[in-house]
C-alpha cells in the first residue's frame, strides 16, 4: 500500500522539531576534544551433565559491549551482543546499536528499543534509524525500522518456530511538557510484507497484517504536586490479512480515519485501550484510585505482549502514623474480562490488599501483608456447566522480622520470613482436588567483618504443601562465606546448599573468584549440582570464565 499520506504526517512532527530552535556551537572549544568510555567483555561457559538430558550446550561464548564516544558536546552511546548460544527464537540474538546525542537531541541507530507509550510502541525491538529532540518543554521523536525479519515455515516439523513476515514500521510522537506536566500525541503504523515469504513453497498458516495506532499520554499536577492525574489511552485499526479482497463500507470518521492510512477490508477491527488514574500525597496519608480498560483482542505490532479483556477499577489508601514509624497501604481492585461478551463465561475477581511496615528503630522493623484473590465466573454467551464454574479464594499471609547490630568494625543481622497460603474452593464438584494449604519459613543469620573484609552467613527453610494427595513437607538449608585479599583486589566466595523433599534430595555447591587489576577484571566460577530422585542420580557441571576491560 502507498504510505505517502502518513509519511506526510511524520514529517511534519520532524519539521517542527527541527525548526524549533537553533544550535548553539559557540562553546565546542571549552569542552576535551574526544573522551572515550565504555566496558567489553567476553564470557565462556562449560557444561557437563550425567543421568539425565543436558540443559545446555557443552561450550557457549557470550562477547558483549557498551561504550561511549564524546566528542566536544556529542554523545555517542553503543553497543553490542554476539553469541553462539542457540537459543529458541526465531529472530536473531546478536545485536549491535548506537544512540549518539548532542545536546538536545539524541539519534538511535541499529538495534534499538524504542518507546512511543505503553499501547503503541513499547519494548520492541527494532532495526533502524530514530531521533527524539527535547529543546526546552517542546518534545518531539520519530523512528523507522524493521520490526520483525522473515521467518519461513519449517515444512520439515523438525523445529516449532512460527513463521513471520518481515515487518516494519514507523511511528512518532509530539508533546509539550516536563517529566510531571506533559501531554504527548503519538502516531504508529506498521505492516507485513506479503512478498518477504514464498507462498508456493512456505504453505501459509498466517496472513499479512497492517496497522495504525493513534495515542495520547498526558500526565497533570496541582496544588504543589499533591495532587497529580494521568491518562494513557489509544486508539488501533487492525488489519488481520491485508490482502483480503472484501471490502467493507465506511460507517463513521474512525473508519475514514484509518482508510486513509492503511489498507482496510472485512478483516479490519478497531480496538481501544486506556488506563488513567488521580493521586492525592499528603504528609501522613494518600490516596490512588484507578481505571483500566483494554479491549479483548485488542493489539499492537509495537507491542510483543499485552493483557488484553480486562476492566479494572481500584482504591489504595495509605497512612503514616506514629512519628513515621508506622506504615500502612492497602486497597482493593475490581477486575473482569469478556467485554465483548463472546466467551461461554466471564470471570470476575476482588483483590484486596493490607500491607503494614513498623520500624520502632532503626535496628529493628517488621512488616506484615495480606492479600486474598477471589474469582467467581458467571455464565457468558451460553449456559455453563457447575464442572467448569470457578469460585474461588487464595488468601496469602507473609510476616517478616529483620534485626540488624553493626559498627565500624562489624555486623550482625538476623531475619525471620514466613508465609501462608491457601486455595478455598467454593465448587463442591472440584473442591476436593484443588483445595491446598501451603507453609514456609525462613530464617537466615549473617555476619561480617569490615575491617578484615570477610562475611559467613547460614540459613535454613521449612516448607510443606497439604492437597488431596496428602502432606508433602521439605526443607533444606545452606551455609557459605566471602573473603578479600589484597586491597579487596582479589575476592573468593563459596556456598553449600542442601535440600529434601519426601524422596528427592539435591545438593549444590558453588566456588567463585574474581580478581581486579585497574581497568581489568577476571572471575571464574563453578557450579556443581547432585540431584538424588526417585528415577536415580542425576549430575550437573556448570563453569564460567568471565573478562571485563573497562576504559
């Protein structure tokens, strides 16, 4: 499709933010001509492995980099992975990128992640150019990459990769604002390329999208930032297959809206999605209510993910009492999905929450929360059979106490955590197999020498889980210590691990060194895991040497 129309419209984002303000380059003599700073590093890993499957490759290698380039008043960040480790995605690993900046504007090359806002473009990895400029209040940004390469098919069904397009997209954004009073305009559109797989011999199990996202992120205070509100919402036109040849009639200024940019047809669904929320923060109490809505379905080619179907409405109050030695935050969340009431049920949840924080000194404090996530689903488009239907309660308790004696020459600190959790089921045709309670305890002691630079600590844990099966209980504890030679140039550490539960036994035990000489550092580790199940012994070996040259 022709993409003049929003081409258009990301140059005119680029004209105003380039014909903002001029450049100021009467002080590049009073700046050191070229600084040069940055770290790269190389990492191997051995891996052996006895009674059972490896887990790894034998031998992997891992190079990396980050370092930055000044020169006068320019700032050039990049950097770089490479690795031979073969991991289970379809899009490459190794990466290399740079996101040079000279004042008020900053340039982004190569592999970047770029965020637009958190519906349109967040977290995605892209291949290409961008800029962003920021002189004064005045914001602007715009990028243009590949999103996604080509992935054909594997006809052979020796591996499970999906198949993809490549993908690309462009996409920018225009505000006014600081970091707490802003308001910003964002464009995104992307698309498959229909022509980057061979249909004939790739048979097709998935069809070339288009999309357009419009969005609006503004964020508000009052009243000396007491008081301060939000909105983030967006607007996606969402093309399923482009080249579906049935048209659909154009019934509102949405419709025509998104004709003008991207190719639509029966196949293209609108989706809308915001989150927005008021705080107040006083001295000694605050107050956040919340809402959320993000239609099923909804979907963006600048996102990888989102939790879409849900509407959610929420109040957390907090308190600060008895001169600040007390805290207290709570609040309660309504959710529910099935907004466009096409699933057989809905799903309903209540999460209240508590949290209490006491400090009666600063060597001492204690902490408690609870929280209880209720579900009950409801009959949807068609009745729902008491098999399926959910009631449900999973109460969770945790307490902690922390209690830490230190001076210039030592310290000791001690900790207790415990925790409860519990599954009620309301269904009597599934409470009987899904009902649990779970119990844990940990307690854990350190110890260290500052003036002798050397630390031991020892822990130990309980836990036990009750189901219809009976009580499966456990525990285990672990022991280990650090000491530093030569100026704390050389550093060596070692722990010992056990654990046991019903049949199944594991020990591990892990040496580390690491030494610093100026600008370079070197550390080796070992891991050794035994594992003693039901099924027999199984032995686990895991090396790494690591090197570090920073400059």
């Amino acid at each position: 499709m022709d993409s003049s129309k929003l081409i258009v419209l990301l140059s005119l984002f680029g004209l105003l933010a380039t014909t903002s303000r001029a450049q100021d380059l009467s002080k590049l003599g009073d700046s050191t001509a070229v600084q040069f700073s940055g770290s790269v590093g190389a990492r191997t890993i051995f891996y052996s492995a006895k009674g059972g499957p490896e887990r790894r490759q034998p031998f992997t290698y891992l190079l990396t980099g980050n370092a930055a380039v000044s020169i006068y008043d320019f700032n050039i960040p990049f950097n770089f992975t490479f690795a031979n480790q073969q991991f289970q995605f379809s899009q490459p690993f190794n990466q290399i990128g740079a996101s040079p900046s000279y004042k008020w504007v900053r340039a982004h090359l190569g592999h970047r992640n770029i965020v637009l806002s958190q519906f349109t473009l967040a977290g995605h990895q892209m291949f290409g150019a961008g800029v962003e400029v920021t002189p004064g209040k005045f914001r602007a940004s715009i990028m243009y990459g590949r999103l996604q390469r080509a992935v054909p098919e594997d006809t052979t069904l020796v591996s499970l990769r999906r198949p993809a397009y490549e993908r690309r997209g462009m996409g920018a954004k225009i505000g006014y604002g600081t970091g707490t009073d802003f308001i910003d305009l964002i464009v995104f559109k992307a698309e498959d390329d229909e022509n980057s797989l061979d249909t004939e011999e790739s048979p097709q199990t998935i069809t070339p999208g288009e999309n357009l996202v419009i969005g609006l992120n503004t964020r508000k205070t009052f009243f000396k930032k007491k008081l301060s509100f939000y909105f983030d919402g967006a607007l996606s036109a969402f093309t399923l297959d482009k080249t579906l040849s049935v048209a659909i009639p154009k019934v509102d200024f949405l419709d025509n809206l998104a004709s003008g940019f991207i190719t639509t047809n029966a196949s293209t669904q609108m989706y809308t999605a915001f989150k927005t929320g008021i705080r107040y923060q006083g001295k000694t109490f605050g107050l956040l209510t919340q809402a959320q809505r993000i239609d099923a379905d909804y979907r963006s080619m600048g996102l990888y993910f989102i939790n879409n179907d849900v509407l959610a409405y929420s109040i957390n109050p907090s308190f600060i009492i008895w001169k600040r030695k007390i805290r207290i935050n709570g609040g309660i969340t309504f959710q529910r999905d099935n907004l466009n009431n096409k699933k057989i049920a809905t799903s309903k949840r209540t999460i209240p929450t508590v949290n209490i924080v006491v400090a009666p000194s600063p060597s001492l404090n204690f902490t408690g929360s609870y929280t209880n996530l209720t579900t009950l689903m409801e009959e949807g488009v068609i009745p729902l059979d008491n098999a399926f239907k959910q009631d449900q309660k999973n109460p969770i308790y945790t307490v902690t106490a922390n209690y830490i004696k230190s001076d210039t020459i030592r310290s000791h600190s001690i900790s207790l955590f415990g925790s409860r959790s519990e599954l009620k089921d309301g269904n009597p045709l599934t409470q009987q197999f899904s009902e649990y309670v779970g119990n844990s305890i940990n307690t854990t002691y350190n110890f260290t020498q500052m003036q002798q630079h050397y630390g031991v600590y020892v822990s130990y844990n309980y836990n036990d889980l009750q189901t219809f099966t009976g009580k499966l209980p456990g525990n285990g504890f672990s022991i280990g210590g650090n000491k530093s030679f030569f100026d704390q140039k050389w550093n060596i550490s070692s722990a010992f691990s056990y654990a046991k539960q019903q049949e199944n036994e594991s020990q591990s035990f892990v040496l580390s060194s690491s030494y610093q000489l100026k600008k370079h550092q070197i550390s080796l580790s070992a891991n050794y895991l035994k594992t003693e199940l039901i099924t027999g012994p199984f032995d686990e070996f895991t090396g790494f040497i690591n090197y570090v040259l920073r400059f």
